[in-house]
C-alpha cells in the first residue's frame, strides 16, 4: 500500500481555496439572483393588485353612470308621457306632434353614446404631443 501524504491540520491546498471561493461566490450570486426574483414577484404581485383595484373603481364609474343616466331617462320619458296626456286632453294636436318627436329623439339616443365621447374625450386628453387650444 501506498502511503498517501495529507497536509498538516490547519493548512489547506492553495487550489482548495481557489474551489472554496468559487463556490462561495457563486452562492453570493445564487442568493442576489434569488432576491432579485422575489423582489420581481413582489412588485408584479402589487402592480396586479392595483390594476384591479383600478378596474373595480372604473367598474363602480361606469355602473353609477348607467344607473344615473337610466334613471333619468326613465324621468325623462315620464315628463315627455305626462305633456303628451295633456297635449291629448287638451286636444293640442301640434303639441303632441311635438312631444312624440322628443319621444322619438330620446328612444333613438342612448346612454352607451355618451360613454363613447368620453372615452374618446379621455384618450384625446392622454395624448403627449398633442396640442390643445382653448
């Protein structure tokens, strides 16, 4: 058999080393690579909550829209009914023509329409370059 020699306690091959801090700062690197991924998922995690946070207020916008805008509709129409029933009553011909036509213009518009023109007025502001004269 052959003796093999080991170095004396305390002392470490020089290559040794060189391994050893290889591997500790591929270590350093894994754990900087491992913080950066966690902080990555943190800030997607949060920008997600925000957007839909977002899309549930504009959600509430649009429903408190609808429901306004519906509701006033529905005022609307019963005033245009109410002077119709008196244009007849009082047998007001020109004024009932008149108020079926406004009936006519109201059913023909719609609250959806109105929403177009705001989010076409909305993306017109959010325009960089564009310039606006007042």
């Amino acid at each position: 058999m052959s003796a093999r020699k080991t170095p004396p306690m305390g002392k470490v091959p020089v290559a040794g080393i060189a391994d050893v801090l290889t591997g500790i700062k591929t270590i350093a690197e894994c754990v900087r690579d491992i913080q950066k991924e966690r902080t990555e998922q943190t800030r997607l995690h949060e920008s997600a909550r925000v957007e839909v946070e977002r899309i549930h207020a504009m959600r509430d916008v649009l429903l408190d829209y609808l429901d306004r805008s519906f509701d006033e509709r529905r005022d609307n129409f019963r005033q245009l009914f109410e002077r119709l029933d008196g244009a007849i009553a009082g047998d007001n011909v020109p004024l009932a023509a008149a108020v079926l036509d406004s009936v006519v213009k109201l059913a023909d518009s719609s609250p959806f329409k109105a929403l177009q023109d705001v989010a076409a007025a909305r993306a017109a502001l959010g325009e960089k370059d564009k310039e606006w004269q007042f």
